[in-house]
C-alpha cells in the first residue's frame, strides 16, 4: 500500500519499499536511503526538470499495470469499483439515513454499534488477527481540508510507527478509482477505517432527488458494502459533522491506540 512519507524508519515491518522522487538539492531525501532498515528497497528519481514529471507518470502507470497483473488484478479494469458504485446507486434509491446529530458513532466490523470508545478496542482486535504483509487504510470522506487531514495523517504515522505495519490515510471519494480497487480486488490483507459525517452546508444535486452530501455518504457506505463482500474487515466512523473537534477525537482515539 501506498504511504506518502517514510514515517520513522525503525517501524518500518519487512514488507516495506520506499520510492524517493527528490531534485538535485533536496538534502534531506538524498540521505533518506541512509536512515531506513539495510534490506529495505529502495528506488530513487533525480529529476533536475521539472518537464520531467510526465514521463515519471508514464512509468507508474506501467508498474502499476505490472503490479496489478503479477498479483492476480486486472490492470484494464475495474470490476469492483463498478460494484461499489453500484451499491451507491442501490443505497440512493433506496434513501440515505441521516448521521447521528449529537455523537461519534462507531459500527464495528461484526455490525454492532458504539460511541468512540468502541473504535480502539474493536480496531486492536481486527488488528490482532492481521497476518504478514497486512495493512491499514484510513478512509476519510471529509472535506479536503489540513486542520482535517493533518490529526489523522498524524495518528497514521503513529500506528505505523507503533505496528511496523503500513498505514495510509486516503481521502474520498477520489481513491475510488485508484486504490479502490486494490482493497476489493486485490489481496486480501487490508484492513480499513472509513470516515464519514454530516453535511451542514449543502448543496441539490440538479435533477437529482439528493444532496452532494448524501451522495458523498452513499458512495461510502457503497464502498463499505462492497469492502465487506469481499470479507474485509470495516470499521465505520460516523461523524454527526466535519468539525475538526470530532476529527481530532477520532485521531486521539487512534493514537491512544498505537502508545498500547
């Protein structure tokens, strides 16, 4: 799985590989080879263009294609992304209820539902039964926004750190199409928490009988169905809005969970 930064090196687990893309002068990922674990991969891009940045996309759509193919996914398409917007479609028609209005609520990846007290204890004990080579993604359907992303960013790095395991925080809907489908369609080693909320600003969808809000909801909880069909373990993290006072709890709670 994809991680943005290389974290603290010495919570790097045997799966890792780090990839540097840097400029001539950029000190500090020169040397970033020298302070990861010695067997660890690594794969390194000087570019002293910036016109050179097309040509680095072309070569990552060909190892990802190869990727794809050597582990058994179909690089050309996506057959389980289509699932997963099909649920969308399904939970549409059929009406999306609305989030809890005073609370954080948490459904556990058996289906029970909690407050966020639950959201540690039930992610150490899917975290528990997580083999070699596992990883966790943090799915956040929340507005794209730092004072958001930067707690839960934060809190990744810390369980990363904390289980040697790769954790990525990854914001939706837009991973849908990329990694998206690596969860449903790839090996079956993720382990994922999604993240939703409220919407108190929103906006009619033209000729649609919902708001960009219930759409965003719906295409989680579409991704959640199609992520439990295929037996992956997903904990859903209901936020009544996208205050950064929720979204910092939420981070807390992950956090406390790595200092275990």
């Amino acid at each position: 799985m994809l991680e943005d930064a290389p974290g603290d090196p010495a919570g790097h687990g045997p799966d890792r590989m780090t990839f540097v893309l840097r400029t001539p002068d950029d000190a500090a990922l020169a040397s970033l080879a020298s302070r990861l674990p010695a067997d660890e991969p690594v794969f390194e891009s000087v570019m002293g263009d910036a016109s050179l940045l097309g040509a680095e996309f072309v070569s990552w759509e060909w190892a990802v294609a190869l990727f794809s193919s050597l582990n058994g996914i179909e690089p050309f398409d996506q057959p389980d992304v289509a699932e997963a917007k099909a649920a969308t479609e399904s939970i549409l028609a059929g009406g999306m209820p609305e989030p809890p209005l005073d609370r954080i609520e948490v459904t556990t990846s058996d289906g029970r539902t909690a407050g966020l007290e639950a959201l540690g204890s039930a992610l150490a004990d899917v975290l528990s039964h997580a083999g070699d080579g596992s990883y966790l993604a943090v799915l956040s359907y929340l507005p794209d926004d730092p004072a958001l992303s930067t707690p839960l960013r934060e809190a990744c790095a810390a369980l990363a750190t904390a289980t040697k395991m790769a954790v990525t925080p990854e914001l939706g809907p837009r991973y849908l199409h990329s990694t998206g489908q690596y969860h449903k369609g790839g090996p079956c080693t993720g382990v994922f928490v999604v993240i939703t909320s409220g919407s108190p600003r929103d906006v009619a969808v033209p000729g649609k009988p919902y708001t960009l809000g219930v759409l965003n909801r719906a295409q989680a909880s579409g991704d959640i169905a199609a992520l439990r069909s295929h037996g992956r373990p997903v904990i859903h993290v209901s936020l009544p809005d996208p205050g950064v006072a929720h979204v910092e709890a939420v981070a807390h709670a992950l956090t406390a969970l790595a200092q275990r």
